[in-house]
C-alpha cells in the first residue's frame, strides 16, 4: 500500500480534499491487525491459498482473481482484505453493501479506482440488485455500461476501468445470487479459531499493546473468547485496565478471571445476556419454541420476501415442491407457516396470516 506522505499535496485552503492529516497515520491510533500473510495467525488452507495466489498475480504482473470471503463476524476478512492490498503494493478502498444504494455510488468508486487497485466491499450480499449488476462486467471484463438519454434517444457507451480486484466479505453467504458468487475467482470459508491460534493472537496483541502475558492468562483469557479474536482482542484490554489499576501489571490466570466477572463474562465466554436466553428458553419454554422461527415468518410477510431453504444442495428431481434455492426471493406473502423442534418432545407449528380489516 502507498504511502499517503509520498502522494502529492492538495491545496489546504480546500474545504475537502483527499489529503491525509497527520493524525491519521499515528501509530497510536493504527489497530492490531496484521498487515503481512506472515503475520496472520490460523486460518493456514485461506493464508496457503492467498499466497500462491498473490505470488502467480506478481509474476505475471497482473491484479489477483476476485476474492470472496465468508464466514461469521470478527474472524478476519476485513484484516485479510488489507492484507492482500499489502501484498499486491495496491491502495485499498473500503465500503459496504448497504453503503452502495445506487448504481452512481459504485460507478463513481470503480472509475477513480487506479491500476492493481484493492475494492473490498464488506457485508457484500446486501448490495441492491440493481448494483449488483454494474459489478458482472466490471468483473468479468474490467468495463462498466453507461446508458445515455432514454426513449428512441438512448445509447450505451462504455467505459473502460483499470485492472483492480474484488474483496467481497459476507456473512451470510446463501443470500448471494449465483451470477455474482460465481464471478468470484477465490471462493473461500473463514472457521472459528482454535484456543492454540487464540493464544497466539492474545500474546501478539499484548505484545503490541505494551502490557505483560503469561501462558495461563493468555490460555484463560482464549478459551473466554468463543473462537473469535475480535472477541480476544475486546477482553484482551479490558483485562489490560483492570491488571494496570487492581495488579502489578502483569496479566495472570487470576486476574483474567477477576477482570471478566466485572465485565460479566463466564468461563465458556457468555455474557450477562446470553445467559438470560439460556434461562428464558429453559425455564419458560422449557427447551420449546422460543419465537426466532416465528419472527422470521412474521418478517418474510411483512417485507415481501421468502427466505432461501438452508442446506438444500442437491434438491431430488422427483420432488415438485418450490424450493428457494438462491438468495431470498422478492414476492408477495399472504402466509407463512413454521416448524419448531425442541429438546424434549416439545414441538410446535404456527401459521401466520396478514391482517386485513
């Protein structure tokens, strides 16, 4: 990535300009994700596939393939975006689906994008479909299609964009449609964390967060972290104030556990509210239905859409039913009816209608 020093100055008498304050590049204030394959922890099948990736790319002096990452949050697609825009020498533009309302915003982002540029869209599966379909030949051919006037007037021009590649981070990855999940060259699934990896990871943060470690506090302080190193890294410095005000500055077993009960945190890494779920599905729907499957229902008729049946890859040929197969489908629901199976015997089925007076 280029160094924002070495860019040209703008004029300082601008109101905006794209000018980098000093602040901005403080170490101070930088995070603690890795910058360098090298220098990521876990995830070794994704790091081995990037790097003989990025390596290829750089003998022939070409943009990586498309990346598409997917997994649950805090387990490092954004910090493996930045990576690959580290290793690939090229800037890195960040947004987000949501961010992305119309057709404008992206165009305007891929036409000021520069050679080798890095594009990392997160939460990528809640781009409109009308955006959606300015990336097919932004992908595919590196050219975006402008129509021009409308009626008997119309004409399409298009324009010709500089080689860049694709981040594309979701954690819902059913929801894409298949046009642009296949246009994805790099198709890969981030795994919650191991607490051998999480050790790693905490030591490494404490190291940069200038505090002391030692091996039972950083194996207690892992197994608190549910496989997430955001999580980790969020107790790592709670931890951190606690041990500098309460200890002598140096994390132990027992002052990570002194620290989180503060913070209301077990030892299986569940909060105050988690816990409250726990006891409410126990205790009063005694391991029953407890209404999520009921919420969803009650959303697919409000907004329209049905959701796409989960883990259906090979549906039976014999079968005639109407499976939703990609992403969600935009239709009018007039009912829906849901299946709950709980611990115990206790089943329930609900059906919903729209109210009509």
């Amino acid at each position: 990535m280029s160094d924002p020093k070495d860019r040209p100055t703008e004029d300082p008498l601008e109101m905006v300009n794209g000018a980098c304050l000093d602040i901005d590049t403080d170490p101070e204030v930088l995070s603690l994700r890795p910058e360098r394959l090298d220098e990521y922890i876990g995830q070794d099948e994704i790091v081995e596939t990037l790097q003989i990736a990025i390596e290829a790319a750089a003998n022939r002096k070409e943009p990586i393939d498309h990346v598409l990452l997917h997994g649950p949050p805090g387990l490092g697609k954004t910090t493996l975006a930045t990576i690959i825009a580290n290793e690939m020498s090229g800037d890195l533009t960040i947004t987000s689906g949501p961010a992305l309302e119309k057709g404008g915003d992206l165009i305007g982002i891929l036409t000021h994008m520069d050679e080798g540029h890095v594009l990392f869209v997160d939460e990528i599966h809640r781009i409109p479909k009308t955006v959606e379909e300015f990336l097919y030949p932004a992908m595919e051919e590196f050219s975006v299609d402008f129509i021009f006037d409308k009626g008997v007037h119309a004409r399409s021009h298009r324009y010709r964009l500089n080689r860049f590649t694709l981040v594309g981070a979701t954690t819902r990855v059913g929801l894409l449609s298949a046009p642009l999940r296949d246009r994805f060259g790099i198709f890969r699934s981030l795994d919650f964390y191991g607490e051998a990896d999480l050790v790693k990871i905490i030591r490494r943060s404490a190291s940069l967060l200038k505090v002391q470690i030692d091996n039972p506090g950083a194996a207690e302080l892992s197994k608190r972290s549910r496989g997430t190193p955001r999580i980790a890294n969020r107790l790592l410095k709670r931890v951190r104030d606690y041990t500098q005000v309460r200890a002598d500055g140096v994390i132990t077993r027992e002052t990570v556990a002194a620290a989180l009960a503060l913070e209301g945190v077990d030892e299986m890494g569940l909060t105050h509210l988690d816990r409250r779920y726990l006891k409410t599905i126990l205790k009063y729907y005694k391991g029953g239905p407890a209404g999520i499957e009921a919420i969803a229902a009650v959303l697919a008729i409000d907004r329209g859409r049905i959701p796409p049946t989960i883990n259906l890859e090979n549906p039976d040929p014999d079968c005639d039913l109407d499976y939703v197969t990609e992403g969600f489908r935009q239709k009018e629901v007039g009912a829906a009816l849901t299946n709950s199976f709980g611990f115990g015997g206790v089943n329930a089925t609900l059906a919903f209608t729209r109210f009509s007076q």
